[in-house]
C-alpha cells in the first residue's frame, strides 16, 4: 500500500497535473468530479489522460480514506440498513462484491455505488470512475496487479479477503449519507 500510494497514486496526480497545465482555461475552477463527468469535451490532446489520469488520481484518493488501521470495523446506522434492504445482509453484500470484484477482467476496480439513489454495484475498467456515469461511489476496491501482487502475488482473491478487515466503515457511513443528502 505503501509503494501504492507513493509510486503509482503520486504518478497518476502528477500527469493530471500536467495535462491541465496545458489547457488551464478548460478545467478553470472545475472540481475533480466535474472533470471525469465533463473531459470528453476538453481538447483533444488532454482528454484520454483527464480520463485515466483524472480517474486514477480520484478514484485513489477516495480509496486511502475507506480504510483504516483499525480492523475488523462493522457498517451501522443507515448505510447498514441500506445495504440490508439493497442485498439481503450485509454478509451477502460482501459476498456478492467480492464475486463481481474477482471476475473483474484485467485492471479496474469494483465499487458499491449510490445510483438514482439506490446503493448498487458496479465495476469499472482502468481507472474509470463512477462519477462520469453519474453514480456516487460509497465503497471501492482497486483491483489492479500492482494493488497486491507484492503482499500475496497473484492470489486476488486473497487480497479482497484480506482488505474487507480494514474496510473504514465510518467513512462509507460519511460518505453514503452526504450523498443521501
Ligand atoms: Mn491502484
């Protein structure tokens, strides 16, 4: 994780910055979420790396803050109740993640998402967001080879296994009723 955020989350920040430093005037004042909804209409030199850039750079920066140090937290409140009503329990929930996120093909992340305000899964490839289809993102899990191939090589389903012990729960509560709002 380390090695994560350092390498590849500081690379994916310094090429979006790079990107928008060549056409300042299109992002102007735009926030990261404007950015991955609106960059297909931004010049035509920028517009994959806003894409992949932009998405990496944002989907990581959530990604750091829905875990914690503390483990084995459990989801309560609203969120919890939510995910029973959308899935069953909150057992079945993780259950049916972490199938999606380990059938994902190649790189990607797989996300519990806040759609027309009703919490669904979903998966996205390479560093595509959530956002750009609309959808709020409560919960995600990068699935990419450099997410855990130092910890546990090859075994994704390891890693997945691993991580739900250090999913931060109070910040999908955060998150899941801000959006709510
Ligand atoms: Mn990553």
């Amino acid at each position: 994780m380390q090695l994560h955020h350092d390498k590849h989350h500081v690379g994916y920040t310094n090429n979006l910055n790079a990107a928008l430093e060549k056409h300042p005037d299109w992002a102007g004042s735009k926030s990261i979420e404007e950015i991955l909804k609106t960059y297909s209409t931004a010049p035509d030199d920028i517009k994959n790396a806003l894409r992949n850039h932009g998405g990496g750079f944002y989907n990581h920066s959530l990604f750091w803050l829905m875990m914690t140090p503390k483990k084995d937290q459990a989801p309560s409140g609203a969120v919890a109740d939510a995910i029973t009503e959308a899935f069953g329990s909150v057992d079945a929930f993780k259950q049916q993640f972490s199938d999606s996120a380990k059938k994902i093909f190649g790189s990607g992340w797989e996300w519990l998402v806040l759609d027309n305000g009703k919490l669904a899964l979903t998966s996205t490839p390479n560093q595509d967001s959530p956002v750009t289809q609309g959808k709020i993102p409560i919960l995600g899990l990068d699935v990419w080879e450099h997410a855990y191939y130092i910890d546990v090589g090859p075994d994704r389903a390891k890693y997945i296994d691993n991580w739900w012990h250090i999913v931060n729960w109070d910040d999908v509560a955060k998150r899941f009723d801000s959006a709510k709002k």
